[in-house]
C-alpha cells in the first residue's frame, strides 16, 4: 500500500511519518492541497513541513461511500457467554447495559492503516449510550479475538438518548445502515497541543483552522488520527486523562483517539484508550465521550 510523494507535499516528505509516507496517493493528496492553500495565506514554507511531522494515518468514510468493509452497524450483540455486557454499574448494584454501536472486523483493517496497536484479527465492538451527560462512559469496547465462541445477547439498554425517541429507535436506524467501509487517510491536529509543542509551531492556529475547512466534509466514521475539534470541544483524547479510574495515573499525552462518529444530530461521540492499554488489550480502559450543540 502507497506510493512516493510527488506532489507539493514532496517538499516535506522528509519529515512526514514513515506510516504516513506509506498511505495511498489519494490520501496524501490532502497534505498537498493543505500545503498549497497554507503557503497562499502566508505561512513560511519552512513551518508548513515541519507541520507534516505531526501527520498520522488513519481510516475514513469516504463521500463516495467506497472503501473496504471493516464493520456493520448495531446488533446484533455477539460476545463470548463469560464476558460481561459494557454497563454502567451504581452503588447500589443496578446496572444500565451499554447500546452496542458498531462491530469492526479487525482482519479487515490493513497493518498500517492506523498507527494504532490494534489487534490483527477478532472483532471489536463498540458500544455508546447517547446521552448528554458531562460524564464520560467507561468501559465502552470489548475484543473478540478470532475463534472465541459467542452467543447473542439480549441487550435491553434502559436510558433516553439525544436525538432519537427510545435505545430501539437508535438500534434500527444502526441496523438499517450499510456496512461500514472505510479508506485510508491522513490526519492534521485539530485540537489544542501540548504546550512545548504549540510553542514550536507559531502558525499553529492558522493550519489548523486550514486543515478543518479542507476537512469539514471528510465522513461520518474515523479510525485513528487525530480527533476533530467540533465545536472547539477540544481534544477528546487529551480530556480523558482527567476522568476518573480510566484516566487515573495518566497523562494527557498517553490517550489516543480510537474512533470517532458525527451519529447524533449537531453532535459527535469519542471512543479515546490510553495507548499502553490498547497495546495490552485493555478495552475495558475505553472512554467514550459524546458532544452536541442542539
């Protein structure tokens, strides 16, 4: 998978990632005319390359509704009999099971097609309650690894989502959704960076705010990269190292975004994981955020 830089981007190739140097040339297509519209609103060439350094892979849904399949919507729930439902579970023992959102078949997504250490094959699912809610949701992954025996389970998820009127109505409209197909892409920061790093990038806010217009109409799914800033929500991933156990112990630079999904009106749901417990398969480590501005 890829082909040699060629384009504008060439001139920055140099410092661009070896995982991004490798994507396909429709997908680094975007870092060209990035660069091309940026140097025309006078940012120094110099400032714009070394902006390629920050450059990840990632998956995409693509307007064209190509790509490779990598998953299917909603249920039905197929897990392992001994694992557990994702739940929110309260002091008092009640437990509110989590909607299952998306099952992506991980020997579908190409070695190096995201830079995230997933795991080669299995399945993993995806679970969301749609509420707005300042807390975060814990918990919302879990891994099939290939081979593993699962049974349906009967999941009745019990909450008032954003933007549908009941759990069912969200599970039908999932269901009646296409396979999810996704195509290799790039990914520009879009949030706020860590300190020592804006400080090193004085044009920051201007390529950024370049790279969101260039990519305000890039898909409803994405896997990897860096998060949207919709809204100015700011860095989901960044968010999660100040939430509770999940984020207990970690620092803000240990998160990255797992998937992201514009599938609530106005809106956008998170899944984040620290990257140490993604390499170790800790999905239970998973947070899942949603935002909306109704």
């Amino acid at each position: 998978m890829g082909e040699e830089v060629d384009g504008p981007a060439a001139a920055g190739a140099q410092v661009l990632p070896a995982a991004v140097r490798g994507l396909p040339h429709a997908a680094l297509g975007w870092l060209d005319r990035f660069r091309e519209q940026a140097l025309d609103e006078g940012v120094p060439e110099d400032d714009v390359d070394r902006w390629f350094a920050l450059a990840r892979p990632a998956m995409r849904s693509a307007p064209d509704g190509g790509g490779t399949v990598v998953g299917r919507l909603g249920s039905p729930v197929l897990l392992p009999p001994d694992a557990p439902t994702p739940a929110t579970v309260y002091g008092s023992g009640l437990r509110t099971e989590h909607q299952l959102v998306v099952t992506l078949d991980l020997a579908a997504i190409a070695p190096g097609a995201t830079d995230l250490p997933l795991p080669r094959d299995g399945h993993l699912l995806l679970f969301a309650n749609l509420e707005l809610e300042d807390d975060l949701l814990e918990g919302g992954a879990v891994h099939v690894p290939a081979g593993a025996p699962v049974e349906e389970r009967d999941v009745e998820p019990d909450y008032e989502p954003y933007g549908y009127d009941s759990p069912q109505a969200v599970d039908e409209e999932l269901r009646r959704s296409p396979d999810l197909r996704l195509v290799p892409s790039v990914s520009l920061p879009a949030c706020s960076l860590d300190p020592e790093i804006e400080a090193a990038h004085p044009f920051a806010e201007t390529l950024q705010e370049i790279w969101a217009e260039l990519t305000e109409d890039s898909g409803e799914w994405q896997l990897g990269g860096h998060a949207d800033n919709f809204d100015d929500y700011g860095d989901p991933a960044r968010r999660s190292a100040s939430h509770g156990p999940s984020g207990a112990g970690t620092r803000p630079e240990d998160w990255v975004l797992l998937a992201q999904w514009y599938g609530v009106p106005m809106g956008v749901v998170y899944w984040t994981i620290p990257r140490q417990d993604l390499e170790s398969c800790r999905f239970d480590r998973v947070l899942v955020q949603l935002y909306a501005n109704p």
